[in-house]
C-alpha cells in the first residue's frame, strides 16, 4: 500500500490518506488543501481510481 502511495502524486495520496485513514470530511480536506468541498470530492475520486489503478498493476504483476 505504501509503496502505492508513493507512486502518486503527493496530493492525491495525501487526499486518500486523511479522508480514508483519518476519516476527513470533504468540507475538512478542503479546508486542509484550500480548495471548494465540490474540489475536493474531485480530488479523492481521482486518488482512489489512481490508487486502483496502482494497486491493480502490483496485483497483476505478483501473478505472473
């Protein structure tokens, strides 16, 4: 999972991160980032297809 993270842009990961280990709302992480609510959202949509993406790939690759 770390190693996932790493391989995204930081404010993705970071966004990923408090909203869903920390359990941020969208208003707080837009407060944190300084960006709307609606931003933010997009953010965090972005970060967990990356982070899918990310994972996918490890997952695909351990089975060869």
């Amino acid at each position: 999972i770390n190693r996932e993270l790493r391989r995204m842009a930081p404010k993705y990961a970071t966004c990923l991160v408090l909203h869903s280990a920390q359990g941020l709302s969208y208003r707080a992480l837009a407060e944190a980032f300084g960006i709307t609510p609606g931003a933010a959202a997009v953010h965090l949509a972005r970060a967990r297809d990356m982070f899918a993406r990310h994972y996918e790939d490890v997952r695909k690759e351990g089975q060869r």
